[in-house]
C-alpha cells in the first residue's frame, strides 16, 4: 500500500515537474562509493569471495553491495565507504571534492571510467589491503537517459547540456553530460557536494534547459 | 620580490577578469566556523578569557581566531572549528549542509544574524561546553562591496543578483545577496559545499551577471 501511495505521489510530481517545456529529470544524489575488481574483492573480502546484493539502484542491473572499505589517504580516513555491484574491470572509487580534502587527495574531474592518471589511496577492507596508484576521481555529473528521451528531450548521447535548480539555492548547472543507452533509467547524477550546494535531494526534479553542443 | 610578483599577478587577473562587463568579484569560501558571545567564550575557555588574535579575514576588523571548539551533534562530532572574531552580541555558527548531515543536524538557510529558529548543538571548548538551542545556521551566499562598487555594478544594499561561475564545473548561481557598506572588501562568499561543488577556491573570480530585483 505504502510502495503504491510512493509511486502515485512520484508519478504526480513528476507530471507537474513536466509542465511548460516538459523536461523534468529525477536527480539521483550519488555519495562516496566504489567498484571493484574481482582480483581487488577477494583481496579486501577473501578468497572466492562475491559480493551481496543488499538493495537494487536505479540504474538497471546496478545495486549496492552489504560490503563497505575504509579509504585511508595522507590526511584522513573515511569508513563505511559503500561498495558497488557488479562488479567491473578495473576498481574505480568516486568521492566528492569534501572527501577528498578529508583525505588529502585531489581526485581530478572525470566522466565514469576514465581512470588514467587519477588519484590513488590506500583501500582497506575486513581481509587486507590494496594500494591503488590510480582510480580515485570525482565524476562529472551526467543525465542517463533512454533513445526515447533523448528524443524527446532533443539531444544525443555525449553532448553537453544545461539544468536549471529551482529553489532558495537555486542555479544552473552547465557542462551536465548527456549518456543515452537502452537500459538507462532517466535520471541526473550528481554528488553529494553538488547535491548540498544546491539543496536537492534523491527523487527532487530539475530542468534540461538547452544543448550546448548543438 | 614573492609579494611584489603576487600583487601583479593578483592585478593582472583582476583585470582580465574586468575584460567585457568590467564584473569580476573574488571568492572567499568560508569553511565552518563559530562567533561567540562574551559569556559564551567565557564558558567555553574560562573566566575573564579573550580570543587570541591569529590573522586578519579580509572584511575589515574580522579576524580568524586561535581558539576552536568542538561541535558535537547527535549523529557525529566536528572537531577543530575556528572561532572568529571578535566577540559578537550572539553565538553563531555556520557550517555546510554537509557538515550538518555529519553532525546530524539540519540547519537552515539564513542570512548572517538571522538565527531565530535556526538548529542547535552542542559546543565543547577545553574549559566547559554550552547546549545551543539555536544559532546553527547555513549561511546564504552573497556579496559584500562597497558603495562604489555598487555603483559600478548598477546594484544596491539587498539586492538578489546572478553570478557565473568559469570552468568545467560551471554553473550560474542565483538568489546571490548584495550587501553594501563602506567597511566592507570585495568579495563572493561561499560555503564550503558552494565551492567544492563548482571548483572555486579563494581568490578565484566570478562574474556578476545581472540583478534579479530590478
């Protein structure tokens, strides 16, 4: 019953966030986390271990795992850092610019995967340790969206639009990247310390403004 | 020679940031920090005790404190916070809106002085701590300036002005106080979220882009 009420008021709100140019878009917060290797799991967590789904994201496929590191740099720690599933490749940690001042690293700015050259700290889990040299980067923030959003919204994937936040703090956010896929969930992904800059919060509606590339 | 080199570099973007509407204002990104009254910082340092002088802010008078406390909520504890001078009528304290989810506590948006109502904490200092009921606030970004500057930028006291913000995290901030008074330096100021969010430090230049009031 509750789920139900959730998805009616989710529903309403967004129909009214469509109004006038119809681009209301979901912001997913995302907070400190990181993905792991296979080799780099079962070096933190044991031999052979797998990672335990505790709850589903919104992107398809995606969830966050039971299993949580601590990230040690020069400066600080920070504990209960969430880790990601499935897993990837190659292990990647995104913090925001706050994390990183609190541990003494400065993670350049970088769209998801592109680790080359990132920062690097120590991560610790319950069975060792990994030293990464690179992976740690704070990720530009992005709208996924599916072919027919896009379509909808009149762009393509990787161009580059502006987001208007409505609100006390309200602003307009440029350089917001554009990934389009069939299996994305509409949503605007930023960190926590845009996300508190600005006041939003997980399920609040923003607005595609214009393209920029076009 | 190093202070001398510092000055016309300081000058010289300065002016490039004049280049156009002649618009730059620099940033001072404000980290948390409390003002205590006389009886507060009594309690927490010990009778007949006065702040210690540590460097000068750039507002007129202003100075940042050898002296920190603690910030205890229910949630988390912030250790280190600098104490600002001098004494003020009423203990305020300004912190971010992730300090506050640190902290456990949600302090609202407000203007500086303007504490009705605002969150509480708990302030421990090496003598006593105090249980505030209230006077924990997140302080709304605004610019102080003088009346020339108000006159070059065809702004007045309380205005709510636009301001751009260069890079790759660009954005442009609405909502942005002015505020006037013949004491007062050039500058944007900003929370430490605000900063982190859009990649400004101190001493970076915005643009001041267009008055909301008028």
């Amino acid at each position: 019953m509750k789920r139900i009420v959730e998805q009616i008021v989710a529903e309403l709100s967004k129909s009214s966030a469509d109004d006038g140019l119809g681009k209301g878009i979901p912001v997913g917060v995302s907070n400190r986390h990181i993905h792991l290797s296979a080799e780099d799991c079962e070096k933190l967590f044991g031999t052979g271990h797998t990672l335990t789904w505790k709850n589903d994201l919104k992107q398809t496929g995606e969830f966050a795992a039971a299993e949580t590191v601590t990230l040690v740099g020069p400066k600080g720690v920070i504990q209960s850092v969430r880790v990601l599933g499935p897993l990837r490749e190659r292990t990647q940690i995104e913090i925001s610019r706050t994390d990183g001042f609190g541990l003494g690293i400065a993670p350049p700015l970088r769209d998801s995967g592109d680790i080359a050259r990132s920062a690097g700290v120590v991560v610790a889990g319950p069975c060792g340790a990994i030293t990464l040299k690179e992976g740690v980067i704070c990720a530009g923030r992005h709208i996924h969206m599916q072919p027919d959003d896009a379509q909808r919204f009149g762009v393509h994937d990787r161009d580059h639009v502006t987001v208007e936040v409505p609100g006390p703090r309200g602003c307009i956010f440029k350089n917001v990247l554009i990934r389009v896929h069939p299996e994305f969930c509409l949503e605007f992904h930023i960190d926590t310390d845009e996300a508190n800059a600005v006041g939003l919060k997980n399920g609040d509606q923003v607005k595609l403004m214009q393209c920029e590339d076009v």
